[in-house]
C-alpha cells in the first residue's frame, strides 16, 4: 500500500484499488476483489487486472497519477507523494498486468494549462457587462427593494452609487486581467505526462 493524498493506493493479486481508509488489514486487501469492493469505504475505487487500460504518471507539482480502466469503470485519479511513490505506484500496477506496457510521452496543450484561468476571465467579464448595464439603468434611481428579490436588488443598488458605471468596469477589468495574468503565467510551465498502456 502506497499513501496518496487522502488515501491509500494497492494492489491486491487480483486488482489495483484506491481507499481513503489508510488502516485496512494486509491480508483483507491481500485477495481484494470486486466482491470486497464494500472494504474500501465509501469513496473507495478498484480496477481488476485485466480491466486495466493504462497508467499515467504526469512530472507535475503534485505528482498526478490516473489508472484508467477499460470502458467505462472506475478510473483512479491520485496525488502521490512523491516521484519514487508515483514510479512504484506505476511499478505495482505493471507487476500486476505482468506487462511494462507502451509509454508514450505527452506534453500538456494550452488548454489543459491555462484553460481554467481562461475561462474564469471570460465569465468575469460577462458579469463585468451585465453588472454596468445594470448599474448603467439604475442611474439615480431611489432603492425601494420589495419582493423576493429585494436583497438582489439593494445589493446592485448600493454597487451602483459605490461605484458607478465606471468603476464597476475598472473592477471587473482588474479581476479579469489578474485572471488572464494567471493564465499567462500558467502557460509557461510545463511537464511531461508518461503514459503505460496496456
């Protein structure tokens, strides 16, 4: 058993499996299979010997390790410790395949490195506009909030005379532009992804 972040990784003779119960008995998950699966608790993964796809071992900061299975079971997705427990994670489940498999090296695209900051700009600046279009109509207008909504609408209300049209779009300017930095920042690193398959 290898410790992961938030769990245990093993391998049993007949599967590979994660538990985020890091006390379970040697010999209980000595022959774990799909009929012990309950064993691994709630949030517990396994993948049989021979449903076993691929394993992917990406030279990132938090050792990203994911054993994909055949078709559409239960992939593991974990953050090892360290590279040596990543490589004996890879080296558990070769054992347990009985092949060392192709390995392919992957680098990531942009993005899968950028994409998240990417996506959150753009949502900023949609709320950017939607937020001074209000803000824009609401004008000099008196805060008489009643309804379900009063709350809503007092809130836009009090962002509006805070702020104004303007300001509210040097705000939301300055949130999507430190999210584009993120994404700048994020584009320039790198790592290499190992892929087994099997």
């Amino acid at each position: 058993m290898i410790e992961v972040n938030g769990g245990i990784v093993g391998v049993s003779d007949r599967a590979v499996y994660f538990s985020t119960q890091k006390n379970l008995a040697p010999q209980a998950v000595a022959t774990l299979g799909k009929k012990e699966k309950a064993l691994l608790g709630e949030h517990g993964r396994l993948i049989e010997k021979d449903k076993v796809a691929s394993v992917q071992a990406a030279k990132d900061a938090r050792f990203t390790t994911v054993i994909t299975a055949k078709g559409l079971g239960d992939d593991i997705g974990v953050h090892a410790m360290s590279e040596a427990a990543q490589m004996r994670i890879v080296g558990n489940v070769q054992a347990l395949v009985g092949k060392a498999g192709k390995v392919d090296k992957v680098q990531p695209g942009l993005l899968q490195r950028s994409g998240k900051s990417l996506f959150f700009a753009v949502v900023t600046l949609v709320l950017t506009g939607l937020v001074y279009s209000i803000v824009s109509s609401i004008g000099n207008a008196s805060a008489q909030a009643t309804g379900r909504h009063a709350g809503k609408e007092k809130l836009l209300y009090s962002i509006g005379s805070t702020l104004g049209p303007k300001g509210t779009l040097v705000v939301g300017g300055l949130i999507a532009a430190l999210f584009l930095f993120s994404a700048y920042k994020n584009s320039k690193k790198s790592w290499t992804t190992e892929r087994y398959s099997f």
